[in-house]
C-alpha cells in the first residue's frame, strides 16, 4: 500500500527537484486552489490511512472518493480507490478506478504488479490490459499529457509563475516552479549596482559572477521594487491574475524555484515589507515567524533552497518598546525602522551575489549552502565588529540588523574573498533530551508545551514552568571534520548558562540556562533595548572563515514577575504584575492571580496557595489539584483536578479584549494516599476519581 504516499511525484526533496521540470498530470483542480485544499487533503490522507491499517476498506474507499472529488491528486486518489475496491472484491469497480489513475499519469507497473492490495485483481484480464497499457505508453513519452514546462524571461526579463510551470506539494505545503534563466556573467549592460567599480572590474577579468541567473522576487504587491536594471542579467518573477485574486503573490514566500538548465535550485533575493499591524494581534512578519513553528521550518527550507528574504521589524525591535522577538532565527534577514528600511540591505545583497566568483556561486548553489554564506557574510561584514573573533560574539548575530551597520563595500569584498578551497560550512541542530514541564502543574497558560520551535538552525523555548533552571541536550552535525565547533552566549547572563560537553561524543552539548528576568542588550551609540531572550549560537571555524550560526533562544514571559530563593526553589509568581509592557497574546494569556509557594522543613514542595483580589485564598497540591478537604493533621484527603482555558473578555457590546485565563474544576474528585503517619505530602490516587455533583463555588466568576 505505499502508493497511498504515491505523492511522491509531488512532495519531492529539494534537491531532486530538477529532475522534474515535466511531470504527467495529477490534479483537476487549479494548482492555485491548493493551498486552500491542502489541510483537507491531508486530513483524507491520514484517515485513509487508518482506515486501511483498521482493514475497514468501505470506510477507506469512502474516503477516496472524497479525495478524488477534492481533485488535488488524481493519480493517488483514484489507485487507492482501486485498492480499496479490491479489498473489497469488488473486481469491475477496482479496475475501473484504476484505469482512471492511468488515464491521470499512473505508470508504475512494478509497483501494480506487487501491491497485495491488488492481489484480487492480478488473474483478471482487464488487470493484465492496464498493465499492457501502463507499459506502452511508459514507453511513449509523447503520450503524457499537462507537462511542466520550465518557463524563461520576457524582453522585460520577467518570468512568469504559472500553472503551467507550477506544482503544489502537499508535504511541504510550497508551491514548486520550474524555470529557465541564462547564466552568462557576461551581460549586454553595464552593472549600476552598488560598489560598481569592483564588480565591473572584476567581472571584465572574468572573476565575478554578475546578475545573471539570479531571481528577485517582491512579494509586495510590486511596491517599491529592485530596479533591475541596475543589476543587468538578474530576473524578476511576474505574477498570473489567478494568483494575484487568490493573495498568494503576498507576504511570506511560497514557492521553490528550480533552475532546468543547471540542476539546481535558483538563486533568490527577495522581500516584503507587508505586517499585520491592525489587529489586537499585531507584529511584523519575521516576528510572526518566530511564533510559528510550521513558518519557521518553512523558512528553513527556503534558506536552504537558496532563497533569502528581507523584511521591516516595524516596531517590534525598538529601543522605546523593547525586543519582541521570541526567538532569533537564522533564516531572513530582519531590518530595524518600518516599511522599505530592508532596501538597501536588499541591493547589497544582489551586489554580494554578483561579486561571488563563478565557481565559487555554482558550488555553493549545488549544495544549499548559497545563502546561509550570504547570511553569514552580512554578519561579519558589519561595522559594529572591530575584529574577526567579534563574529564569535552577540555583536554580529543580533535577531535585527541596523541600516547605519551595513557596509557594502565590505560585504562585497569578503564575497569576491570566498574561494571553493574553504567555503562556509553549516551546522545543523537537534535536541536530544530536555526537561519536561508539565501543565496545570509546572505552568498555567495556553500553551501545553515549553516547544516553541525546532528547526534544522535554531532551536526555541519559552521558559513557562516555575522551574528555575531548564537543561537541554544539543546533538550537532557538520559535514565538514575539520572545522572547530564554538558554543557562545549571544545575550544573556553568561553565569546562568552552563555548557557541559559530552566526554565521549564531541556532537553532544548539554545546556543548562536558568531562569532571566527582562535585561538590556547594547545597541551602539550609547543605545540598549530591552529583552526577555537568551540566545546562545553555535559556529563552526574553518581555517579561513565561520558558518552561519545556528541558535538556540531561551524566551522569558514579561506578564508575570517571579521570586526565588538562595538554594533555587520558586517562592512566588505574581501573573498580575508585569516586567515588560507588552507580551504576545499569542505566547500568553493574561492571569489574574498569585501564586505563593510552601515547603516543609526538608525543602520538599508542599504546593502553592492562589490570591485573587477580591476572591478567597485558594490552596493546591504539588500535583496541581485544588484542595477541598483535610485530615486533622492538615494533610489532603480530598482535591479536584483543574484545568485552565483561555476566555475572552468584553469590553462592551461590541467590542472584545485579549483572553485571559479562567481556572476550570472539572468536578473530578482524587484522594490521596500516605506512606506513613510522618508523611506529609502523599500523592494521588487515581483509581479513586469520582465525578462531584455538587460543583464548587467558581475560582474564576464568569
């Protein structure tokens, strides 16, 4: 049955996208509509799945039939019918399905002729015709029909993303385009970029790249463009009215770009300076990024896919306001003040492309590494380093970068430097093992995990449980042996952070970072901001050059204020006074209440007592249920599991405040038991749940 994930025509890795500038016909659906289809597509996926793992066949050829209805896959739906059919013994309707499959592109006859699931079809005639068919026309490639055609510029040198040259994957949820771009450095026009001189000069001696075989993309809905003109040989993506009525020209990226003629992927500059700034929800698109695990590893692989975006933080990184970011990703490059401040990093970046020696853009391209080695030359190009081991500091790696500390020429100079005898390497990052907080216990928000995100270069936590300290396992990978892996602190309080090498595995760091309250970070020019994040990079040193760093980010709420004592317990959380003036909405509820901790004379936590203005003082075990009884000697008896839920507040008839976060009883009534007469704290037991009709007085009025 793995033709269930016969997607594989669809969902293809990156680096085999070339192979497929032309693919049969999958869809009857406009590749446009895909997007808006693609969380229904994969639920059918996963259901037809189990179906078929529960052998419940007349669900799962339910299923399919939904799917081939959906249209996002013909090829797949329409073979998994078929399976389903014959699962069935349903001999005619199996055969007919799946010559539907191969009137949609299905040619695998090896596949057929071993799947168990057609095993009731094998010894049938109009089994063995099909498979005569699939064999001819595999062996007739002017019969596939709806062929991807790479696409190259008009006279204007636009390149048009259309449905002729696009697919959708439904595993990466990107759009793949296929197309054609010339890859002379030597243009008919003379480059007007910046640092012209050199890069004219250089491109006359053959040693530079030029514009040719780049692509800019403005995802802004063609405002404030790139003159390209400036930049001879570099291509534009122009974009079909369907994609314009359906906004998907807009925003964040979408799409992979394959190069037919050099079997790679295209080398892409783009931007967009849209925000979502009217809503109670506000924050510019790298932040909303950060907070978005699905978008960052989406970022990842346009990183990757040789793809670097700019964007405005707008006034999220801002020293009246404070840092925002929730974490400090690698992937883009972010750019203080608001809309169109990232233009001039934009055009040094096409002017570092074209200064790269041939050789030296074609290898890096071929293997991903193209932008993370632009990534890390705006680093260490800034005029905030005074020296190359500053690159190991906080200096050259902030989560936004200042216009006044880009230096192009220096940018290009280093660019034109890098030779394929020592390029850039890159580490890639996993988290092996990690304390675990638990909810309704170690924390109270809406969130059910300290998992903000993981990705292949950055890593991110929100420090939610009262623990004082959170350690993390860190596995490391880089290809390259002869490089020498740094581990720094970025920002933050270097005697909180702890790093801990395994003594038999040099890929193996463990992490120890306690606990911060809000601090500055220097900007420059006498200048700080505020954050609530600790970053901590990992960099790898050649002989003649570093990677890019990949980040681990350690993010502290500012809507609560905490106290803890000398040895490290927690002593209080006050959720109703904040550190910072702002905290994401989406990262945490507000809670009105505070927590005081207790503990016997061994240091043992005891539980926590709850204040509430205006509300009676409420008591809670170690294990997070609210006390309702106890035995003479104040120990437990009785106590009802809680659970805590978002609730919006209303301002008036109209009009609705952020969530805030209501105590919910469940009634659920657990006794606790005792090792012995001098033990005092006891655990649940839960086999003794009972449901209690007679609910308490509300924690939190509605």
């Amino acid at each position: 049955m793995n033709l269930r994930r016969f997607i594989l025509f669809l969902i293809l890795g990156v680096s085999l996208l070339f192979f497929f500038a032309a693919l049969p016909g999958f869809s009857a659906a406009n590749v446009f509509d895909m997007p808006g289809l693609h969380i229904r597509h994969l639920q059918l996926l996963a259901l037809m799945d189990d179906s078929h793992d529960q052998k419940d066949y007349r669900f799962m050829e339910t299923v399919c039939r939904q799917g081939v209805q959906l249209g996002t896959a013909d090829e797949l739906w329409s073979f998994n019918l078929a399976c389903a059919l014959a699962l069935q013994g349903n001999k005619q309707e199996a055969l007919t399905a799946l010559g539907q499959a191969i009137d949609a592109g299905f040619r695998d006859t090896e596949h057929i002729a071993n799947d168990p699931d057609l095993a009731a079809l094998r010894d049938t005639d109009g089994f063995k015709a099909l498979v005569a068919r699939m064999t001819r026309l595999r062996e007739s490639p002017e019969s596939v029909t709806n062929q991807l055609v790479a696409l190259a510029p008009d006279v204007t040198q636009t390149v048009m993303q259309t449905s002729s040259n696009t697919l959708w994957s439904f595993q990466m949820g990107l759009f793949h385009t296929f197309i054609n771009l010339p890859l002379t450095n030597k243009p008919s026009a003379v480059y007007q970029g910046p640092e012209a001189p050199a890069i004219n000069c250089w491109l006359r001696e053959g040693t530079a790249s030029g514009s040719s075989g780049l692509l800019y993309v403005n995802r802004d809905n063609d405002t404030q463009p790139l003159d390209i003109s400036r930049h001879p040989g570099i291509a534009r993506i122009g974009y079909p009215q369907e994609m314009i009525d359906r906004r998907l020209t807009i925003g964040l990226p979408n799409t992979l770009f394959a190069l037919e003629n050099s079997g790679a992927l295209a080398p892409v500059i783009g931007h967009s300076s849209m925000g979502y700034l009217n809503s109670p929800y506000w924050r510019s698109q790298p932040r909303a990024v950060c907070g978005d695990p699905h978008q960052a590893t989406l970022q990842s692989i346009f990183l990757l896919g040789n793809q670097l975006f700019f964007y405005p933080a707008y006034g999220d990184y801002d020293v009246r306001i404070g840092d925002l970011f929730p974490a400090n990703l690698p992937y883009f490059i972010a750019v203080a003040e608001p809309s169109n401040a990232e233009h001039p990093f934009l055009e040094a970046a096409a002017a570092a492309l074209a200064a790269l020696r041939p050789e030296t853009r074609t290898e890096l391209s071929h293997t991903g590494l193209l932008m993370p080695a632009l990534s890390m030359l705006f680093r260490s190009s800034q005029r905030t380093l005074r020296n190359p081991r500053d690159y190991l500091t906080g200096i050259a790696h902030p989560p936004v970068f200042q216009a006044r500390n880009l230096d192009t020429a220096q940018l290009v100079l280093r660019a034109h430097a890098l030779t394929t005898n020592d390029l850039p390497p890159l580490v890639l990052l996993s988290v092996r093992r990690e304390t675990q907080m638990i909810p309704d216990r170690d924390f109270f928000d809406i969130a059910r995990s300290e998992q903000l995100l993981d990705t292949p270069l950055a890593v991110a936590r929100v420090f939610r449980g009262t623990a004082r300290k959170r350690t993390l396992d860190i596995q490391v990978q880089c290809k390259r042996a002869d490089v020498r892996l740094h581990w720094v602190v970025l920002q933050g309080d270097p005697a909180k952070i702890l790093f801990t090498p395994n003594p038999t595995n040099n890929a193996l760091m463990t992490l120890t970072v306690a606990y911060h309250s809000p601090f500055e970070v220097p900007l420059g020019e006498k200048q700080s901001i505020l954050t609530a994040r600790v970053d901590i990079g990992v960099i790898a040193e050649t002989a003649t050059t570093f990677s890019m760093p990949s980040i681990v980010s350690f993010f502290f709420l500012g809507n609560e204020q905490r106290t803890y004592t000398t040895d490290g317990k927690i002593q209080s959380v006050d959720y109703t006074r904040a550190q910072t003036g702002y905290t994401d909405p989406l990262l945490s509820c507000t809670r009105q209440w505070k927590d005081v901790y207790q503990y016997d004379a061994q240091g043992n936590q005891m539980g926590w007592q709850r204040f509430r203005s205006g509300m009676e003082k409420e008591s809670f075990t170690p294990y997070g249920h609210r006390i309702v009884a106890r035995d003479a000697r104040g120990r437990v008896l009785k106590a009802h599991v809680v659970h805590y839920l978002p609730r919006r507040i209303r301002r008036d008839e109209t009009n609705e405040g952020l969530p805030d976060l209501a105590q919910t009883d469940d009634n659920l009534e657990v006794t606790y038991r005792y090792a012995s007469d001098s033990d005092l704290a006891g655990v649940p037991d839960l086999t003794t749940l009972t449901q209690d009709f007679q609910p308490p007085k509300p924690a939190v009025s509605p």
